[in-house]
C-alpha cells in the first residue's frame, strides 16, 4: 500500500496521528501542497488550532485552485470555532462565497455552501441554514453531499407541544376510549339473567306479580264516586 493510501485510510478511520505522518512523509518526497487541507485537519482533530491555522495560511499563500482553496477555508472555520470565534467563522465563509461567485465548479461551490450552513445549524441560526443547504443541493448535482437530507430534516422538525396548553385542562377529551363507551353500554342494558332459571318460569313469575299489583291498585282506588255509594245505600235501605 502506497504511503498516500495509508493515510487516506488512516484518515477515514479517525487515526490522524499516523494520517499525519504519512502525510508529512509525502509533502517531504514531492514537495506539493496538494494534502495541506488534511494535514490541517488532522492537526485540528488532535487538539492543535494553531498549527491548523500555520498549516492553511501556509496553503492559501500559494495560491491553490478553487477546490483546495475551499477546502482549506472549511479547515480554517472549524479551527475557529474550536477557539471560540463563532462570528470569525461565519464571516470567512461568507466572504469565500461572496468573492468566489460563479468560479470554480459547481461541486466546489456546493461544498463550501454546504459547510456554511452547517455552520450556521451549528450556531442555532435554523433557518439561514435551511436556505444554505438548499443552495448547496440546487449546485449538487452529483450527490457529493447530503444537503437534500438535511433541508428534508430542518422542515421536518418535530416540536414538543403541549396540547393540554392548547386545550385548555378542563377540556374535554374529542374521543371515548373503547372501556368507557363498554361500560357505557352495559350500565344501559339490563342485567342479565341469572344463570340456571329458565326462561318460561321467570316470564310466569313476572306475569303474576303484574297481576298482584294491579290487584293492589283496583283496592286502592273507589270504584264509585260519594253520590253513587249515597244512591246505592238508600236503595239496598228500601229493599
């Protein structure tokens, strides 16, 4: 394996140290600056802003071509923001774009848009990122980034609500859970039967005791009004 295999695949592996000294290695033989972007990053990686910062000043004095230009910006943001200089970040990325506009090629282009709305995501600006990124896809058209998944995640944001906020507590619920409108129904139904007493005997029992009390109401009531029971006692008198 060749010594800028190696560090291609120590890089993706996260072991920059030994990236590093590959790399190194290889600036030695040939003397270009051509990996200066990644040794810059791996020096900010194990914790070195300033060396990240030599490294890129080193890089951007020797003029290179947009793609590495871009790349060495991008290293250079991110050094920033492990300082702490959010604004200085934005700010050089935002002039990268501002002075580079139509140069270079279109996956370039989006490349360094898309690392500018990352940023911005990074510092909570959502929505200057949304537009970023959106500008990233538009110039993407060979899929070098996954800025259409991102615009996809930032409109579809879930957000916590509080519907009981919204309701109102005394609200009540627009549905009827299954257990309540059961026990709803049932309390409306008579209760069944007993097991064990047929049918025909309960009906009899029922019947009988309608007619005890209509028994009892016929007692109750006077079949004869005062005139008619006068009227009747005179004439069993005279009989």
């Amino acid at each position: 394996m060749t010594r800028e295999a190696t560090a291609e695949a120590a890089y993706a592996a996260g072991e920059y140290q030994v990236a590093l000294a590959e790399l190194r290695a290889l600036r030695r033989m040939n003397g270009g600056n051509e990996f200066l972007a990644v040794m810059a990053d791996c020096e900010r990686a194990l914790g070195h802003p300033d060396k990240t910062l030599k490294l890129i000043k080193e890089g951007l004095a020797a003029q290179p071509e947009f793609r590495q230009r871009v790349e060495l910006r991008l290293v250079e943001a991110g050094a920033r923001l492990d300082l702490g200089q959010e604004a200085e970040a934005l700010r050089l990325l935002k002039h990268e774009i501002e002075a580079s506009a139509g140069k270079g090629s279109r996956g370039a282009r989006a490349t360094l848009r898309y690392g500018y709305a990352d940023l911005l995501e990074h510092t909570g600006d959502a929505d200057g990122a949304e537009r970023w990124f959106s500008a990233a896809a538009a110039l993407d058209e060979e899929g070098i980034t996954d800025a259409a998944d991102r615009v996809s995640k930032l409109q579809g944001l879930v957000l916590d609500v509080n519907e009981e906020a919204l309701l109102g507590e005394d609200s009540e619920p627009l549905g009827v859970d299954e257990e309540e409108q059961s026990s709803s129904d049932s309390e409306d139904e008579p209760d069944e039967l007993e097991e064990g007493i047929p049918t025909r005997e309960v009906e009899a029992a029922l019947e009988d005791a309608a007619d005890v009390q209509a028994l009892a109401d016929a007692d109750d009531e006077d079949p004869l009004d005062p005139q008619e029971a006068s009227a009747g006692a005179e004439e069993e008198h005279h009989a």
